[in-house]
C-alpha cells in the first residue's frame, strides 16, 4: 500500500571543511616527491581520501601514495617559483575530477583553497613534508540541522539547501508546494536594500540542481534587493517593520509540483554571492510531500 507524506524542512548550510594550502617555490627539485594530504567527503559522509604529491622535471620524484589514498600528481619544473607552483598545483586538482561533485578549488597564488562540497566532518589537508603551511576554516561547523539565520553574519559564495537527506526518504523523490522566504531586519524596506543593507551586488539563486551543479530548474536568479524577493511570491506580509515573509505557491506558479529526486542527488539550493554580513535573519521553508510503502 502506498500512502503520501508531507515534506517540510528548513534550510541547511551545506559547507564542510575550507583548507588554505600556502604554496611554495622549489629549489633545485626541492619538492620532488613530496607530497600532502587531504580528505573530501561525498553526499553520503563516506570520507575519501586524496594525495598530492610533486613530480620535478630532472629530479627523481618517487610516487608516495599507498593506502586507499587516490593519488594526484603534480608536474612542475626545477626551480619553479611559488606562483607557478600555486597554478600547477589548482590545475592538477580540477583536472582530478574532485569538483563540482566533491568540492570547490578555488584561491589566488600562492594560496589554492579547497571547500568541501558536503556538510559531514572532515579531516583538514595534512602536510607530509613539503614545509608549507596549511589551515582549515569552518572544519566541520556547518551542519543540516541548522536553518538560514545568519545572525549578523554569513559570507558570499555559500549556499543554503533543502533536500531529503537522511533515512528512506534520502533516496525518495519528494515534491514541493510551497517555498516560504523570512527576511528580517531593521528598518526594512520594499526599496533597494536587501533586508536593512545595501542592495546586493551580485544576488541571491534559487534553482534545482545536482552533486555536480547541474541545473533543473530555476526559480530566481540575481536577487539583489527586497523588491525583487517580493516580487517572487503570490503575496508578502510583513509583521511590524523588521519582519517579511514571501510565499512561492509553487504549484500555481509552475504549473505544478517541483520534484527533488533523493536519488539524483538533488537539492533545491539557495547560493549566495555577496556578503550578508548585518542582515538579521534570511531563511526559508519547504512543504510539499512524497509517497511511502506500508
């Protein structure tokens, strides 16, 4: 016998571990062979984990991988300065097929930054013996159980997902009616401020996609102030001056129910590119349903 559930959920922020690794010149095939560690988890928290090492033109570069580790290797020339080091090094990463699935790799020279994809706990990258330096932010902070009040804080380049993530409903298509958006701040207006800050610059998505950024549907993009959140839902209702809440009846407005499949590893994401820093609270909420066997 099958029967229907209903779905609800609030946002979740979905980053893991945020590792700097500082990277450094070579000096006669100083780096030859040398290597560092790090470990990515998958939408699963199944950690997997990865090793980098140097292979110097000239110089003897012995392979140093064992284990489980999956090893990606990095080809540079004798007296490469940190700059060159730092491109060789982000190049080899995207080309290792870790991001969009798995993370992000990102940075400027001499610094490549890996973000984790998913919000499990993860093992910060581990020098073996390069001497450079490395440091994790955010290392394990970020989990689904919290939802989008940012409090004050909250920097660009996140993003905030609803997706059914634990138990049998984890591999279960799940289909929603209704997205409900809160922003509270003080002295909101319907203007150009986003909340009670300055317009955004580059805006807020909300769109359907994929572990690997592939994109479904899109429900909004380039939200930059409040007017254009409003201008999303069937009707705003504000409660005194600091609150506002928009309603998206997704059904009426897309001619139907928006599907998120568990087993696609899908999500309906929220990414932001600008800095929210001084915005009280901005989150959301879900209903919808999806159907069980007894």
């Amino acid at each position: 016998m099958t029967i229907s559930k209903v779905f609800s959920q609030m946002t979740g922020q979905i980053v893991g571990t945020i590792s700097t690794i500082a990277c450094g010149a070579d000096t006669a095939g100083s780096l030859a062979g040398h290597s560092w560690k790090f470990w990515l988890a998958n939408e699963s928290g199944t950690l997997q984990g990865y090793w980098v090492w140097y292979t110097v033109t000239g110089y003897t570069s012995n392979n140093p991988v064992t284990g489980a580790f999956k090893g990606i290797n990095v080809t540079i020339a004798g007296g490469s300065t940190a700059a060159q080091v730092f491109a060789a090094t982000k190049a080899a990463l995207l080309a290792s097929g870790i991001s969009p699935g798995l993370a992000t790799v990102t940075g400027a020279s001499p610094n490549v930054i890996i973000s984790c994809r998913w919000p499990f706990v993860c093992t910060a990258t581990a020098d073996v013996d390069t001497g450079w330096v490395f440091t994790a932010t955010n290392a394990g902070s970020a989990t689904v159980a919290t939802n989008m009040n940012l409090n004050a804080s909250g920097a660009g380049g996140m993003d905030w997902v609803i997706r059914p993530w634990r138990g049998p409903i984890s591999l279960t298509p799940i289909y929603l009616r209704q997205l409900v958006i809160s922003i509270a701040d003080s002295a909101f207006t319907d203007g150009t401020t986003f909340g009670a800050i300055v317009g955004l610059t580059n805006g807020i998505s909300i769109y359907v996609c994929d572990a690997y950024a592939n994109i479904f549907a899109t429900i909004a993009s380039a939200i930059k102030n409040n007017a254009a959140l409003i201008s999303l839902g069937k009707w705003a209702n504000a409660l005194g001056t600091k609150n506002w809440f928009v309603a998206i009846d997704l059904v009426a407005a897309y001619g139907g129910e928006l599907p998120i499949d568990g087993s696609l590893g899908q999500d309906l994401r929220f990414h932001t590119a600008d800095d929210l820093t001084g915005l009280d609270v901005f989150n959301c909420y879900v209903t919808g349903h999806y159907t069980s066997t007894l």
